[in-house]
C-alpha cells in the first residue's frame, strides 16, 4: 500500500486527473444539447471538440518538455488555472469564434497540461518498484473521472443547461489550484524521500537524479520504436476519445435511447475501465509491454467491429463492459516502454510527443465520425473503420524492440 507523503502525492495527482479527464468528457455529453442551445450545427460543434482534442494533444509534448525541465508542480498548475478560465468564460459563448477559442484552444491546452503526461510524469519520478501499478491507477483516475463526471453533466446539461455545467467545470477547476500546489512535489528527494517513497539512508551516497538530455528527440525521431508507439498510439486516441467517447452518446440517439441511458453507459465503460487499467498496471510490471499492446488493441478491434451489429439494450451493456476493460489499459505499456527506451529523465518529452499522436488520432476519429454521420446518416461504416485500424495496430505493437528499451534506458 501506498502510505506518507507517496500516498499525499498519488491522492492529488488523481485529483488533478480526475479534473481533467471529466473537463475532456465534456464536449461528448455537450453536443447534443449544444446543437439545440446556440444553433450551431453537428459539423460545426465536432470541429470545434476536434480543435480541443488536437490542442490537448499539443499540450502533452509542451507539458512534457516543461515538466522535465520546471517540474510538474508549477506546469499542471498553470494548467488548472487554463481550465478553470476557459470552461468558465465558455458559459458566455455565443458565436463560433467564442466556440473555436475557449471550447476548443483553451480548454484543450488547459486539459492537456494537466491530463496528458502529469500521470506518467509523477509516476517515473516518484516511483521504482510500483512504477506500473501507480501508472495503472492513474490511469484509473481518468476512467473514474468519466464515471463520475458523465452522468452528472449530462443531469446538469438536463436540468440546469450546459452553460451552468461548464461554469461548474471551472469552479472546480478554480478551488482545485491552491490545494494541488500546496501538496505536490516534483521529487521524493524535496522532503527527504527515496524512490516509492521509502526513507532516505543517512550512509548511502547522494543520487544525483539523471538531467534530461536535450538530444532525445533526434534520437526519438530516428527510432523505430518511437514511431511504433506513436502510430499505435494514434490508433488508440481514434478509436477511443475520438469515435466512441465523442460519438456514442450521439449513436445511441440515433437507436431511439435517451441521453441518460447513452451517459450510463459511458459510466460503466468507466467503471470496468478502471478496473482494466489498474489491472494493466499490475501486469506491466510482470509481463512483457509489447504483448499486453498487442492483445489490447486486437479486443479493441474486435469490439467495435461488433459495435453496429448489436441491438440496443442487453448488447449494448455487454459491448460497454468489453470496451471499458480496453478503453484506457493501453496506457501503462506505453509509458513502460517509453520509460526503458529513452530513460525515465525523457518521460514527459517523448511520452508527449507520442501522446500528441494520440490526440492527433482522437481529433481526426472525431471530425470524421461526425462527417460520415452528417453524410451516410449512420456510424456503421465509422465504427467498422476504426475495428479496422485497432488490428492493425495489434500487429505494429509487436513490432516494438523487445530488449532495447533495456540498453536504451540504462545507456
């Protein structure tokens, strides 16, 4: 167990991480509402979630690098203060200008200072033994911030509207900052800690943590194994945030089911997701990273293949529970490779990037479901796509070195 000031700094990570993953769950359980509320159209309100998307995305490689180099105490703060502005002032929208800027550049920056790489950061810096397990549980903290946050938006969008549910958002947000920066530390070694939180030996010699080397995108770029990641990475953002967590609730209108019915179900995808995820972590630690990719990507696949052939109701429960399992377990393989590969000092700056390719994904699978919706009238051909490139991303994460992260990380 996770106890002392390991356990303060796990607890208000999650926080944080909580906050994020229910900010970036938002425009799903908005668009709908949104349609009805300002007149903008399907086209229009996907665009703009898509720009929140990418810029998340943008703001994981910028987080990483800043977070190596200033800390994640001062950068995910700054984050929060993002989240809290712009989900705030996004009450206020009126035009599509309003739109673009705070829905989507603001929060989507703000978001991913916070939720994209703090997680992995915190975990390589503060933690050995455990390094998968707390990455699963981090991991967790975002399913169980959908699980908490979808249903409540899609109540507040119901009752109170969504304006006052995105003001809600930045409230939070606001009250979160003070707490996150009194408790946070960059590094065990801050309050007189080793790694995993256990007491520093007075008679052992001073380890000097490892500078990040400022070359590690050249040799990122020239690496197979980065680029491996980052596709496979892009896979998982389109066939997750993108299609399913932008898009399901707006399917399941589509099958005659309620915006509550659609929101339970994200719910249970985030339960069984953070079940999934933890359950990731522990067995990053144990067994090989490629080979837990691999299968996760294949069941993925299969399950959104199946996706357009279930009948509401009983079918839909069943393909919430599947997909939650996977939703998210991707993550702690991904991190565990990238950690061996490039050295746990150019976690934040590589794993970014390779987030980056994640969100890349997750805005193109959300500009183009939308499309192919407004287009054909129905998700079918959009859901099958991504079935596709899920299996073929089983394949491509095979494809990863399977010992050179070792040599890598300890050059």
């Amino acid at each position: 167990m996770l106890r002392g000031r390991a356990g303060i700094i796990v607890a208000i990570t999650i926080a944080a991480l909580l906050l994020a993953a229910g900010a970036r769950s938002a425009p799903g359980v908005f668009l709908t509402p949104m349609t009805v509320g300002t007149g903008f159209g399907l086209t229009t309100l996907s665009a703009a979630v898509s720009v929140g998307l990418l810029m998340f995305g943008l703001g994981a490689p910028l987080s990483g690098y800043l977070m190596d180099r200033q800390g994640p105490r001062r950068v995910a703060t700054f984050g929060l203060v993002l989240v809290a502005l712009s989900f705030g002032l996004s009450a206020l929208i009126q035009t599509e200008a309003h739109l673009f800027i705070l829905w989507g550049v603001l929060s989507g920056l703000g978001t991913g200072l916070v939720g994209s790489v703090l997680g992995a950061t915190v975990a390589s810096r503060w933690f050995q033994a455990r390094r998968g397990l707390v990455t699963g549980v981090f991991g967790a903290a975002t399913s169980a911030g959908q699980l908490m946050f979808i249903p409540l938006l899609t109540l507040a969008a119901q009752g109170a509207g969504w304006r006052m549910a995105s003001l809600g958002i930045g409230v939070l947000a606001l009250l979160l900052t003070p707490v996150f920066w009194a408790l946070l530390r960059d590094r065990p070694a801050e309050v007189g800690l080793g790694m995993d939180g256990r007491p520093l030996d007075p008679a052992a010699p001073v380890i000097v943590p490892a500078k990040p080397d400022g070359n590690v995108m050249r040799r990122a770029l020239r690496s197979r194994d980065f680029w491996l990641l980052s596709i496979t990475f892009f896979v998982c953002g389109a066939t997750s945030n993108g299609i399913i967590g932008t898009h399901f609730i707006a399917y399941c209108g589509d099958l005659g089911l309620t915006a509550g019915y659609a929101a339970g179900m994200l719910a249970l995808m985030g339960a069984f997701n953070f079940v999934g995820t933890l359950g990731s972590g522990y067995l990053t630690d144990r067994l090989d990273p490629r080979l837990l990719l691999a299968a996760y990507y294949a069941f993925r696949g299969l399950s959104l293949l199946a996706l357009p052939l279930l009948p509401p109701g009983t079918g839909l429960v069943f393909f919430a529970v599947l997909f939650g399992l996977d939703y998210i377990a991707t993550v702690p393989p991904t991190v565990a490779l990238t950690a061996r590969t490039f050295g746990t000092a150019n976690v934040g700056t590589v794993y970014g990037w390779v987030f980056f390719s994640h969100q890349v994904g997750a805005a193109s699978a959300t500009a183009l479901g939308g499309l192919v919706r407004e287009s054909l009238g129905t998700y079918g051909p959009a859901f099958l796509a991504a079935g596709v490139l899920a299996i073929l991303a089983a394949g491509l994460a095979l494809g990863v070195t399977r010992q050179a992260g070792v040599r890598a990380a300890a050059a």
